[in-house]
C-alpha cells in the first residue's frame, strides 16, 4: 500500500502534464475553430450577395427588355407611320402624335414616347425633360436611321436619368419618322432600396448611373469607394466601413452591376467560434482536472477505508450477535402482534353476532306473536276445512286451504328473514339492492314497532337504488337503527319511525328520523362510542350504535346523528351507490 505523501506527488506531476497538453490542445482547437467559421461565413455571405446579384440582374435586364421590342413594334404600326403625313395645309399631325404618346405612355408605363422627323424635327411626345433638352438624340436618330435598334443612357442630373430605345418608322420603303421610347429607372431603385446592401451599376468609364444610395448617383465610383484589396471601404458618417464587391458584367448594355457585402458578420462568427471553442475547451480542461482530482481523492479516500474497514470490521463482528437476537426477538413480537390481530377480529365478529342475537332476543316476543297469529289462524282455518269437506262444500274448503297457502307463505318469508339475519356474514362487499335489505329488516323490526305502539314507514322510491356493501351486514345496520328509534320513542302516543332514501352524486343517502325526545347535546359527541349508552341498566350494554358505526366504515360510507328540526332523532347513513354487477352476502 502506497504513502499518503507518495499518491499526492505522483498526482501533482499528472496535473502539470495535463495543463501543458491542455493549453496546446486549446491554442490548435481555436486557431482551427475561428478559421473555419471565417470561411464558412464569408463563403454565406457571398453567396447570399451572389443570390441578390442574380435576381437584380435579371430584375433590370426585365425591365429593360420589356420596352426593347416597343420601338420597333410601334414603327411598324401603320397607325404611327400616317402620322408623319402632313396634313392637307402642309402642317405636322402635332395634336395626334402628342394623343398617340400619352396614350402608349400611359399604357406601358414608359417614362415618355416621342415621334421625330429624320432631320431631328419634334412632331411630338406626351412629357418628359429628355425630348426638349434633345439629350443623346443625335445617335438615337443616327442609329435608327441606319435601321439598327438604337440605344442610349440619358442622364440630366442625379434624379433625371433614362435609357431610350429608337426604331425608324419606313412608309412604301422609305424613311419618314423615328420613333423614340423612354425607360425610367425609379421602380428598379425602389425595389433596391428595399435592400441593406448597397447596389450599383457602373459604366465602362466607372460613372456610377445606378444606385439604391441617392449620393451616389452620376458620380465617378473610384470618388465613392477606395478599393483595399479585395474588398472597398465606404466613408460612413466620418467612419469608413469595409464590404466585399461582387459584380456582373451586363455586355449587352455595356454596364457593370455591383452588390456590396457586409462581412461584419464573418467576423461575429469568428468571435462566437473563437469563445465557444475557448469556453469548451476551458470545460473539458477542467472536467479532466476534476476527474484527476476524484481519482486522487478516491485513492487516498480507498486508502483510508482500508484502513476503517479493518477497525469496523471488529465492531460489526461484536454487534452482529446482538442484532440477530434482536432481529429474533423483534419476529417474535411480530408474530404476537398477528395473533392478537387474529384474536381480535374474530372478538369483533363474536361481539356483532351476540349484539344480532340480542337484538333478535328483544324481538322475539314481538316475533313469536307474529307467529302465533299465523298458526292460530291456520288451526281454525284447517278445522273449519275438514267440516266443509264433511258437508261436502268442496269449494268452501278450497277457499280456507287457499288462506292456509297465504298464511304459511308469510310465516316461511319471516322465517328467512330470521335466518338471514342470524347467520354470520362474509367480509366480501358487493353490490346490494337496498329495498331488498330494507324491507326484510323491517320484516324483523316492525313486529316489535308494532307491540310498542309505533308506526314505521318507509318513505321514497328505493326499488332502482343499488349500494356497496354485505346484504346480513347491512341488515343489521337498519334493524339496529329502527330498534333504538323505537327504544326512544318509549310509550309516547302516536309514535312515528321514518326511513328515507335519496341519492346525491354517486351516494345514497338513508335517513332514519323518529318523533321521539331526540338526543342531548352532550350526548351527540358519544352516541357512537363502544359500550356508551343512555338507557336505564339491565336494558342495554351501549354497542348497538358502535356496531353501526363500524360496519358502515367498512363499506366506504359514514354514518351521523343529529336532531330534528321538529323534534326527534335523525340517523342518516351515507353508502357508496353501486351498479348492478356481483352480489354480496356478507
């Protein structure tokens, strides 16, 4: 195992090795990062110049030739030619050839059209400064008269420039007329102008006749531009900016287009390059540092847990019996804690089939009556039967077996309804139908409601209402609830039991409301807590309530009690409304 001291020195010498490297590396990645972007940038800039160079070329040489062809077109117009007939008094046809111009002006949208005679005479052009001034006509005559398209740039100052195009005008063969169409350039300026690059057209002796810049205009380009290699600087506001000259020559017209390239963002991108080349390698020199850095700690860090680990290792030996005993005695508690569970659980249960029980106990008094009247009934009905069939009215005796069918069927549904209720339930919840378990549990409780002089109704359209829940379990809810309305009633005249039932956004909601002394304030808080009970002793243990408690919880629902506005207690239970689907019997 090697020193402290000894790891630290070998990671200092790897440290001035890496920043050695480091720096060359940087120096190599940027010199190489700022000239590729140069390049690629001022290769983007020329050709984004190179494109606006083409399309303005083609913009100007357009427009040019969309005027080339009317010189000749309107010489060879008969209409044009009658008018260099003179008229019956030897005088010109002015008035018509100046009607004639600004027609054919106004139609193509030329600067001017003008009609002359051979020797130069006017016979007449609808506006325009170039005609009066005669600017250029010697050659335009010259060169039409020699049947040649005649061409010439016209130029009376910085805003008055034009180029014309002449064709003679041959009646029966012979030469009577020139015709003369005239271009401004306003349109093709406008349309520069709308450009951040400078634009301009130069003629063979540098005259600069077009440009998007105004002070530019008719004036010689090396007075505008100083050529510095190959690129030309441009005075701007007492500063000189630097662009790059892209040209086309145009040999038809003799002129020389240029577009002016700033390479300002040639070198915004070297810049950008040179820094995020710097930044990352700056990254990745320090990401390597940092990784030398968590080798060295993790060596010397190795170092020292070797060290620990052979001390901890002591220790965890001595504590490791300690905690498997603990771990032991923790299982064994455990399994204790399960067991009580268990134990519990099934107390519970115990304790919710005798509170069942003593329901049914209190009942059954109530109950038997229910079925002693049914079997007294029975026995006259049968004896009444046997002397009918003795006297021969068989019809008679069919009648009184008819109500002994009625009387036992009513004896077998209170029968089942006790069993059901009996019985222990499940744990398994499903979906119950309510009016079914609210009508057998009145099966059970209106015997007893009736003995104690209370009425019991059932109030509200249940017959479509599905809940979740087990159908002994809820049972045993109603029977419960009706019970104690009952209980506290007492022998009060005229006693009322109402149960209610509506539904409320994916709830049911079963009220139970009776017209008796309703329940102290004080007592509201408790009336729910197990072995809590208001009645005399001897007449009740106080789980009843509790019970109901429960079993509602279990479902998903909650159960209250509050007073009545009128008087009286009400219960209302709350259960989760359920689609038709598994039934639950628990």
């Amino acid at each position: 195992m090697h020193s402290r001291s000894h790891i630290e020195k070998r990671f200092r010498m790897a440290r001035t090795v890496l920043i050695s490297v480091w720096a060359v590396f940087t120096l190599a990645i940027v010199f190489y990062t700022v000239h590729v972007a140069g390049r690629n940038a001022e290769g983007d800039i020329l050709a984004e110049a190179g494109e606006t160079l083409s399309v303005q070329s083609e913009t100007l040489s357009g427009v040019l030739d969309k005027y080339r062809l009317m010189a000749p077109l309107l010489a060879r117009q008969s209409s044009v030619a009658s008018l260099f007939i003179l008229n019956a008094d030897g005088a010109p046809q002015a008035v018509a050839a100046r009607g004639m111009a600004g027609a054919l002006t106004g139609m193509s949208a030329a600067e001017d059209v003008a009609f002359f005679f051979p020797d130069g005479t006017l016979l007449g052009h609808a506006n325009g400064p170039f005609v009066e001034t005669r600017a250029g006509l010697d050659g335009l005559i010259r060169d039409a008269s020699q049947g040649r398209l005649g061409r010439a740039m016209l130029a009376l100052g910085p805003e008055q420039r034009s180029y014309a195009f002449s064709s003679g005008v041959r009646r029966n063969g012979k030469l009577v007329g020139i015709v003369v169409v005239y271009v401004d350039f306003f349109r093709v300026e406008a349309a520069w102008a709308l450009s951040n690059r400078p634009i301009y057209v130069t003629e063979a002796d540098g005259t600069i006749i077009l440009a998007n810049i105004p002070n530019w205009r008719m004036r010689e380009a090396e007075d505008v531009l100083m050529e510095r290699g190959d690129r030309v600087a441009v005075p701007d506001d007492g500063s000189v900016r630097t662009y790059l000259d892209m040209s086309r020559y145009m040999p038809v017209l003799g002129w020389t287009l240029h577009v002016l390239a700033d390479p300002s963002p040639a070198a915004s991108a070297k810049v950008s390059a040179g820094a995020i080349a710097t930044l990352a390698c700056l990254l990745a020199g320090l990401v390597a540092l940092i990784v030398l850095r968590r080798n060295e700690t993790a060596l010397l860090q190795a170092r020292s847990d070797r060290a620990t680990a052979l001390r901890l290792e002591r220790v965890v030996r001595d504590r490791t019996e300690a905690l498997s005993e603990s771990n032991r005695s923790l299982s064994r508690e455990v399994e204790t804690r399960r067991e009580a569970e268990m134990r519990l659980r099934a107390a519970q249960a115990e304790l919710i089939q005798a509170a069942k029980l003593a329901a049914l106990g209190q009942m059954s008094a109530a109950i038997s009556h229910e079925f002693n009247q049914p079997l007294a009934a029975i026995r006259s009905y049968a004896d009444n039967g046997q002397k009918f069939i003795d006297r021969g009215r068989a019809d008679s005796a069919r009648e009184n077996l008819g109500r002994i069918n009625g009387l036992v069927d009513r004896m077998a549904e209170l029968s089942r309804a006790l069993l059901s209720f009996a019985r222990k339930p499940g744990q398994t919840l499903g979906s119950v139908h309510l009016g079914t378990v609210i009508e057998e549990a009145l099966l059970l409780a209106r015997p007893r409601a009736r003995k104690a002089g209370v009425e019991v109704r059932l109030l509200g359209d249940i017959d479509t209402m599905m809940v979740s829940g087990g159908r002994v379990r809820l049972g045993q809810v109603f029977v419960n609830l009706v019970n104690n309305a009952v209980d506290a009633i007492g022998e009060r005249d005229g006693g009322l039991v109402e149960i209610r039932a509506r539904r409320d956004e994916g709830v049911v909601i079963v009220e139970v409301s009776d017209n008796g002394p309703g329940i102290p304030e004080a007592t509201l808080q408790h009336i729910f807590d197990p072995f809590f009970t208001t009645k005399a002793t001897g007449e009740g243990i106080g789980i009843g309530l509790s019970i109901v408690d429960n079993i509602v919880r279990d479902f998903g629902g909650k159960v209250s009690a509050r007073n009545g506005e009128t008087g009286g207690a009400v219960f209302r239970v709350e259960l989760l409304e359920a689609e038709i689907g598994a039934k639950a019997d628990a």
